[in-house]
C-alpha cells in the first residue's frame, strides 16, 4: 500500500524508524550502503568525437565524400574544400544540438537541496542531502527545499510549493490524516515530495523514497527512457538520401563505361589514360552536379529564417528541425494555466440579495448600501497589495478582490485610506474564515470572508435593500442557489459577511464569528486569454486537434474547454485516474473524443503522447514544470514556457516567451511556410538537376559529344545550388496555408504536387538544352558546348520564379514580394555574364565566335521553357480544379 494511505506509526513501522529519535548513525550507514546516495544517477553519454563521426553515416554524405576525394585527387582542390566545409558545417551544427539536448538531467539535478536537517541518535543533525536514507526524520521551515519523498509526522501550518511537479501554482497546506482512497499526487496532501518548496510553517516527515525512488527520480527515469523523435522532414531526407545516394552512384558509374568503353573501342590514336581521366572526371562532375550537396546547409538556412519568424511570434526554437515539425503537427497537447487562460484570478459574478444584480453601476456614488459594503469587505478583509512597481503581491484570490474594486473604479487603497485595520484574525483551513476589524460610520465593525458553506451556518441575518434582516430559509435557499450555480459553471466562490462588535472591545477570537449579517458572494475564475478563442477556431479549420491536460480539477477543466469550443459535442473529459483505468486498447478507440485530461500525473502525460503517436499523429505538448519534462522530451515537438522551470525548456524544442496558445497556432502557420519553402527549394534544385540529368543521358545514349565540360557542371552548379533554393526559402506564407490539412506522417517529400512540377519542369529544362545544343552543333561541337551550357545555366536561374509555387503564377504570387528572389537571379545572371568575358572563354569552353546572336538564341530558348512551365501551371490548376 502507497505510504500516504498508512497511518504515521504504520510508516514508520514499516520504514524501521522512530519519530523521536531518528535513525542511529551505524543503521543509516548500513542503509546507505545498500540503497547508495540520495541523487539522481548521472547518465552515460555518447562522447562527442562519436557523434560527430556518426553525422557521416548518412549515404549521401558518403556519396559527396569519395566525389571529393576523387576531385581533390584530379586537381580540383576548390570544389572538394566547398564540399567538405559543407558537410563538417553540418556535422557541428547537429552536435550542438545533440549536447543541448542532453542538459535535462543535469538541470533536474541543480534542482535537489544540498542540506537536510535530521534527527539521529535523538539529537538534531545538518548533513549533506545525498547521505539521506529512508528512515531518516528531516525537519523543515519556510525557505528549505525539501530533500526526499516522505510521510508527513508533524504539521505547523506547513505550506509546500509543489507546482514543478503537479503544474498548480498554489501552495498546498500538509496534515498528517491517513488518506483513505486511492488519490492523485497533488492530492496527497500527507505526502512531501523532493525538489518542491516549503513557502510556510514548519513540519516533520518521515523519509519514505531516495534517488530514483522519489517522484522526481520517476520523471528522472522518464526522461532518460523517453525516444528522441526525428521530424517528418528528417525521416524523409534520410530515406531520400539513401535511395538518392545509389542511384546517383549506378548513373556515374553507367555514364563513366559507356564513355570508356566508346574510347577502349573507338579511335586508337587518342591517347587512352587522358581520355579514361577526363571521362572518370565527368562522370564524377556528373555525380557531384545530380547531388545538391548544398541541400542540407540550405534547409539549415531556411529553418534558421523560420527561427527568426517564429521568434517575432513569440515562439524561441531551441531545436531548428522543430520549426518544420510544429508545420506538420496535428494535435496540440496545451496546458491551461497561463496558456489558454490568463494566469490571472478574476471575479466574473457577483451575488447580493434583493434586486437582480447584473453588474455595479460606473459611478461608485450610485453603488446601494448592500455593494458598498460587499466592496469594502472585499478589499478591507484582504492582504494582497499592488506595490510601487505596480506588480501584484499577495495570493491570487485576493488580488481578484482588489482588482475587482479598481476595475469598477473605487481604488482600494483610497478604502484602505478611509478605514484602517485595526485588529485580525488571519485565515487558517480549519475555520476557514478570514475576519478583520474597522471603524466605519463610527461604528467597530468586524468583517469576514471565507467559504460560503461554512459563512451560511454561521449567519444569523443578511443584509437586504440596506437593513439586517433575521436570516430565513427562503433567504438562505438564495444563497445556496446561486453558490450553486456559481459552482456549476467551475467559478470560485467566497461569502462576505460582518458584524457590529462594542466599542470597547480591543480583540476578535473565533467565538466573535458566530451570528454573522451576511452580504453577498462573489464568483471567481482565471479566465481564458481573449484571443484563444479564435485560435482554438483557427486550430479546428487548419484539422489540428487541441487536447486541454492540467493538473485543475475536472469540472474547471471542462468549463474552460466548453467555454473556448475545445469541447465539442461528444467530446469527454477524463481524470489521471480514470485515465490509468484504461487499457491501451481502449485508450485508442477513446483517444480522439477525449479533449480534457485533468489532475495528471507525468506517467499520463507521456502516455497521451505515445497513444498520439501510435495513431501516426504528429503531436505537440506544452509544459512548464519539472513533471512536464518526460512528455516534452518524447512530443514530436516539446514547448516549453518562457515562465517554466530549466528542466522543461532543456527537454524542450520549442520556448513561449508569453506563455500563450495563440503563438503556438501562430508558429504552426510559420511552420508550415517553412515546410513549403523547403519542398520549393527542393524541386527547384531536383529539377534543374534532373533538365542537366536529361540533357547528358541524351548525348551519351545517342553518342553525341558530352553538351558540357565538367568545369560547366561544377560552375553551374556553385550559380544554380545556393542562393536561388536559399531566396526560395524566403517566400511569404500561401494564403491558404492555414486551412490544409496536416500532412499525413508517411507523405512523401515530393507529394502534393511537387514530383509533378519537379518532372515538368525538369523534362523542358532538358528540353531547352537539347535544342539550343543540336543548334549548336550546327555551327561546331564547341558551340553546341556553349549554347548548351548558357540554355541550363539561365533557365535553372529563370525556373527561380516558377518554384516560388506550384499553384499561383509569378504574377499571382507577386512578381515583387520576394525581392531576394529578384537579387538571386540578378546575381545568377552576372555570374553567367563572367564566364563570355574574353579572359575567361577558354576557361569555360566558350568559342570566340560565340557572339550576341547565339547569346540571344540561347536566352531565348531559357525564358521560353519558363514560360511554359507557368502555362502548364495554369492549365494544370483548371484540371485539378
């Protein structure tokens, strides 16, 4: 049985220890040495020159790297340094971030206490915190982190901040009572837990669990357990890089025999081993021009850029993949508080006996005898305060008190002015009653607030129409009702009263609170931001599924959920416990109706992440305590908030500075522009690849002369790879980004249109080059050469503007809303314009004779295979419609 369902003789019988004296120094020795320090393991970590060798693996890198060496061994020095200084930038960049990732543990091991104050051998002892062992007797005060997991013995007014564990702000008041049910961690209120604070009183407890035996060690073991998830886009590049890889690999070989064999078999008077060279050479700049090694640097760009997007949303990326998974998400698992509500106690309702009361009038001159003294109970029996910086000081509820008065324009500090305290009775959970003394109209006036069912049974009038009257049943059935109703709704409720006290009379004890006039009661809720709920909306229309899981209690939860239209209909709510009742199985048949989790415990969270997963979703979790660690780790996308514990934004991707829902939906629309643009690089890199591709299998299938010399290939290449696919990257979002549906988590990179115009586009880029070098050739083979290489160099620049979509035209998407674009193809252009130079013809096989007119022939193939790939586009959208 769970220690916090035993009584404390029962514990501390099973834990072999007296509350009196505490272990003896030998016994917890012994015990030390069988159950070994009260610290979190430290785990074993991949050492970082192995990572960095394992980022090699991958088969295109290994393609580009013995395409590298060849060239470094044939003298191409230049090319093979671009290519390795790529592939190291790549290898570093995904180091660091495997590193980051790896600081979890260590911040949820800054978070143990380094001191415990124990009883041993009957005397008070301060020892190291890591030499606790279960049995020891550990005493607290306000101020101390608590050391270890353990049964409560003594209790004075002890308060503990448990939020880092449960996800609730409040601090939770300790007994020592014996629960009898079964209950959820934040219930377990005879229970201390290592890691949380101790905010007030003092107390005693009982050490039940060390180590990996607290419910921070649990979380511990969770983290380390949890999968590191690769993105979407990850899986795919790799799968594609494996296929790409060989593939590439038979082509330059199948390319390299034929043009070996052809000078094995043709002209004896060639001189063999140059030909052999310079046909191993092109088969290698084939190789080299088919793989855009600059593919990975320019997602890392084009990620980098929605980073910085994401940053003005509010939204800080630790992980850069996580900008393209949160593009990709299809289910939102949010935290309540503070994320879809505003972290902010506010009365929404209040209730006085008498008229309907529907709100206080503007002018605090109009308020009734009843709403004056309702206010002035609200904020005179009140110890929160706004300090000079303006920031809020005291407990949130009655902060909601003082707020309320100033928001209807009575400040209340000018009713503090007016009526000063002059002798308390401070709250405790047992009367649970709060009761100050004033003078108000001459008269010493004592004022209570507390719970409404306890301030019932205490009332003997209520004060109606501004008279006391002698409380009656039908009276006290108002009340009733509309606590009630304030009840059904999840509201907060608290019940005013006062009573008149003689003049003489200096003090107030608990036998002063008997007889009360009741005034009214107010309702209170943290009420959800105002944006969320079109961003709930927003959510629905994009096919994301929001799932609300918070530690609150259910009903408040499913008020919150219905109120923002997170709750449809069918939609069910289930508790941590109900949730364990569950079987998997029956878990994923629920699973889609379920939109509200509540009082969960880390173990849950994980579990609703990887029962997501199961279903293929790609799945989002937001956290901001230590219990929120686990699942963020194993999310598809972890996000932290920017007011949460370390340990939750280390095992996070993502941060939110403001801690709200809204710039969650907002980066998902980042996300998915960021998506977009990468698969818009990528086909304008493929397919400007695959028109070369085409162009060379021609030649050497119809045993024409090879249409460009390596040097061509390599240059085009260094023009057409980097900055058109980075300026790409740059494009605004698609007006109708946020109303597709997610992407499927097995969709293929080249879905949704982008083989289609990866293939068009591709097939009259080769095209274009075939005619213009059959023109060419007309003249010499130099000139088909050159017409050839200036056709694919300016129509792989030119095709820039027909992959700024797939849908819209250049015109559509706004021939000037990229003006990177716009330089890229400047650039593109100037580039090309150096290689006719005079100084550089020969360089790049560019004959003397080759002038403005094969120039013009040349461009003006280039533009018109461009411009039919825009009228394909606007034919195909007609069809598709």
């Amino acid at each position: 049985m769970e220690y916090y369902r035993q009584s404390t003789d029962d514990v501390l019988k099973s834990v072999e220890s007296t509350e009196k004296n505490g272990l003896t120094k030998e016994e917890a020795k012994k015990r030390l040495e069988r159950d070994g320090y009260n610290e979190i393991a430290d785990k074993e970590k991949v050492p970082t020159w192995k990572l960095f060798l394992e980022t090699f693996k991958d088969p295109m890198v290994v393609v580009l790297l013995v395409a590298a060496g060849v060239q470094l061994i044939l003298g191409e020095v230049v090319e093979s340094i671009i290519i390795f200084i790529v592939l190291i930038l790549n290898s570093v960049i995904s180091v660091v971030q495997t590193k980051k990732a790896e600081s979890s543990l260590d911040a949820l091991r800054d978070m143990s206490a380094p001191e415990a104050k124990v009883i041993r051998d009957g005397t008070n002892q301060t020892i190291e915190a890591r030499e606790l062992v279960k049995g020891d007797i550990v005493l607290l005060e306000a101020g101390d982190y608590i050391p270890a997991d353990g049964r409560v013995l003594e209790s004075g007014s002890l308060k503990v901040n448990e939020g880092m564990l449960t996800g609730e702000s409040e601090a939770v008041e300790k007994n020592i009572e014996t629960i009898k049910n079964e209950e959820a961690l934040g219930d377990r209120v005879n229970m201390v837990f290592s890691s949380s604070l101790v905010v007030y009183g003092r107390g005693t407890f009982v050490v039940t669990g060390t180590a990996e035996d607290t419910e921070i060690g649990k979380i511990a073991n969770l983290i380390s357990t949890a999968e590191e998830k690769q993105t979407p886009l990850q899986r795919k590049l790799e799968a594609f890089s494996k296929k790409l890889g060989v593939a590439i690999l038979i082509l330059s070989i199948l390319i390299f025999a034929i043009q070996a064999a052809r000078i094995w078999l043709g002209d004896e008077t060639v001189d063999t081993t140059s030909a052999i060279l310079e046909a191993l050479m092109f088969a290698v700049a084939v190789a080299v021009a088919a793989i855009p090694e600059a593919l990975s640097a320019i997602v890392t760009i084009v990620l980098s850029v929605g980073t910085n997007k994401m940053a003005k949303e509010h939204a800080i990326i630790r992980k850069l993949p996580a900008v393209e998974t949160l593009g990709s998400a299809s289910v939102i698992c949010t935290d309540k508080t503070g994320t879809l509500t505003q972290n902010k106690m506010t009365v929404t309702d209040y209730f006085v006996p008498g008229d309907d009361h529907e709100a206080l009038p503007d002018n605090p001159e109009d308020w009734d005898k009843v709403e004056k003294m309702l206010v002035n109970i609200m904020v005179l029996c009140n110890d929160s305060y706004i300090n000079n910086e303006q920031k809020e000081v005291g407990d949130p509820t009655e902060v909601a008190l003082i707020n309320f008065a100033n928001k209807n324009n009575k400040d209340y500090d000018e009713i503090r002015d007016m009526y000063p305290r002059e002798a308390e009775l401070p709250f405790d959970s047992d009367r649970k009653l709060m009761s100050t003394v004033h003078t108000i109209d001459k008269e010493r006036v004592m004022l209570t607030k507390g719970g409404p069912d306890v301030m019932f049974n205490r009332a003997g009038y209520v004060f109606q129409y501004g008279k006391e009257v002698p409380i009656t049943d039908e009276l006290r059935n108002k009340f009733e009702s509309a606590n009630e109703e304030f009840s059904k709704q999840a509201l907060r409720v608290l019940a005013y009263g006062y009573k008149r006290l003689a003049n003489e009379k200096k003090t107030i004890d608990e036998k002063d609170e008997r007889d009360l006039v009741l005034v009214g009661l107010t309702a209170m809720i943290d009420p959800p931001r105002e944006e969320v709920y079109a961003s709930i909306e927003e959510a629905k229309k994009a096919g994301i599924k929001t799932v609300m899981i918070t530690g609150d209690h259910k009903t408040t939860a499913q008020a919150i959920g219905r109120d923002i239209g997170l709750m449809e209909e069918g939609d069910i709510a289930l508790t941590g416990q109900e949730l364990d009742d569950l079987s998997d199985e029956e878990l994923t048949e629920k699973l889609e109706h379920i939109s509200v989790y509540a009082r969960v415990s880390p173990e849950n969270k994980i579990r609703i992440v990887r029962a997501w997963q199961r279903k293929d979703k790609v799945t989002s979790m937001t956290g901001d305590g230590v219990n929120d660690a686990p699942a963020l780790k194993q999310a598809d996308i972890g996000v932290a908030m920017g007011s949460g514990t370390d340990v939750a934004k280390d095992a996070s991707a993502m941060i939110l500075t403001d801690d709200n829902f809204v710039s969650i939906v907002n980066a998902v629309g980042v996300g998915r522009t960021v998506y977009d643009n990468i698969k818009k690089a990528i086909s304008y890199l493929f397919a400007g690849n695959l028109g070369a591709i085409i162009a060379i299998l021609y030649a050497v299938i119809f045993g024409l002369p090879n249409p460009f010399t390596a040097l061509q290939l390599l240059f085009i290449n260094l023009v057409n790879d980097s900055l058109p696919a980075i300026a790409l990257g740059m494009e605004k979002r698609e007006p109708d980004i946020m109303s597709r549906k997610p992407r499927k988590i097995d969709e293929g990179l080249f879905a949704g249109g982008t083989m289609r115009a990866i293939i068009t586009r591709g097939l009259l880029i080769g095209i274009a080059v075939i005619i213009s070098m059959y023109i060419g050739f007309g003249y010499s083979t130099e000139m088909g050469v050159a017409m050839a290489f200036t056709t694919l160099i300016l129509s792989r620049t030119l095709q820039t503007f027909a992959a700024r979509s797939n849908s819209q035209t250049v015109i559509g998407a706004g021939f000037f809303r990229n003006k990177y674009v716009l330089g890229a193809v400047a650039v593109g252009f100037l580039l090309y314009g150096l290689t006719i130079l005079p100084f550089a013809r020969d360089v790049f096989s560019i004959p003397a004779d080759f002038g403005f007119n094969e120039w013009l022939i040349a461009t003006g193939i280039a533009v018109a295979s461009v411009v039919l790939m825009e009228i394909i586009k606007v034919i195909s959208k007609r069809f598709d419609k």
